[in-house]
C-alpha cells in the first residue's frame, strides 16, 4: 500500500470504531481516542516501511488494527484473550490488512517479553504499554521493552491516570535518555534518546532519589 492508502484505512478504522472489548457488563471501543490512534499510526509510518521496522504492543484493540494500517514489517502484540484475538483477526480481514505481519501471542506479557528480550541487539522501534496495569507488570512490560527498544526509538504508555502507571511515567519524566515528544492527557510518548538496555542503579534515577527518605 502506498501512504494515502494507508491513510484511508486508517480514516475508514477510525470512522467504524469496531467495539471490541467487553468490559463492565457492554462492548466498548477501548480508550484510545482518534487522536491517540492517530499519533500510535504516525510514529509507526515514520519509523518503518515494508521492510523494516518492528512494533510492540502489550495489550490489543484498535491499536493494533492501527499500527498493521501504518504497515510495518513487523506487529508483535501480546494479549491473553483469544476471543479478543479472533475479533481482532476479523477486522484484519474486513479491512484488508496484511495478517502475516502481525506475531499474536495469546498469553501474558510477563511470559512472552523475557523470552523476546534475550535478542543480543535491540529491535523494536515503537513500543506501547498498554496491556496489565497493575503492579508489578507495568514495570515489568518497561524492563524487557526497554531492553529491546532501540535507541531514537519511542516508547508510548497508556493510562498515566492509574497510579501503578503514572508512577512510570514520573520515573521516566525525569530520567536522563528518556524524552517526552508527545503528551496527549493519558497516553505519553516517549522517544529514547539514551542507549542503555537498564536503567542505571537507584542513586542515578532522579524520581528515586527525590522519593526516598
């Protein structure tokens, strides 16, 4: 596909709004805006092409119909639902997106990204967050996608609002080797501007050091 269609996929994804979570009782469209799903498209196109590049999701929904519009090489998502997946895998179709770019792992993230960060050289350029919210697997999704996120590469997290989140977010407001290039309410994108595949020890993460007694 060349960019205007990729970009009326897009637009016809975001006009459709499939409904395909079930959440509290009804079906919802998750809680991206088209905003949010446009930024997710962008920073994908800018990044990748056919042949190259390789994005990561923890959690699915729109945004991984998104990122597959923006036709990467490569859409890694990792979510435990396989009706989720089915769904997921009839809107493929329905739009006509390339389904063998996508690696669907049915399962949780904390299983699947140790095995995925034992690459000797990182690979990921864009990485969202947005899969378990509660501790310690928000923190846990960070270290391994931060060990195979490239350097330059952006890293978007989903939900600051919860405070397991937003405590992540703080922790990399102030880091060194960690940007914020956009903030859009609840989701923030971080680019990587540093190379480390860790943070450093305690006493060189600023939020830490301000937080502790």
């Amino acid at each position: 596909m060349d960019k205007p269609d990729k970009l009326a996929v897009l637009e016809a994804l975001l006009g459709e709004k499939v409904k395909l979570h079930f959440w509290e009782g009804e079906w919802q469209d998750g809680g991206l805006t088209d905003h949010m799903l446009r930024t997710l498209f962008e920073l994908s196109g800018s990044v990748s092409d056919d042949q190259t590049g390789v994005i990561l999701e923890t959690g699915a929904g729109l945004s991984t119909l998104a990122f597959l519009a923006s036709a990467p090489a490569r859409v890694i998502t990792i979510a435990p639902d396989p009706k989720l997946r089915d769904r997921i895998d009839a809107q493929i179709a329905r739009f006509s997106l390339d389904g063998s770019r996508i690696d669907y792992y049915v399962d949780r993230s904390e299983n699947v990204l140790p095995d995925l960060a034992k690459s000797d050289e990182p690979f990921v350029d864009v990485a969202l967050i947005d899969g378990g919210h509660g501790m310690p697997t928000v923190f846990v999704d960070f270290c391994y996608i931060n060990k195979i996120l490239k350097q330059g590469g952006y890293l978007a997290i989903d939900d600051i609002q919860l405070h397991s989140v937003r405590q992540l977010y703080l922790l990399l407001k102030s880091q060194p080797g960690f940007h914020i290039v956009r903030d859009l309410g609840k989701l923030v994108v971080f680019q990587k501007t540093g190379n480390q595949r860790f943070l450093p020890e305690w006493n060189k993460q600023p939020f830490v050091v301000l937080n502790s007694c």
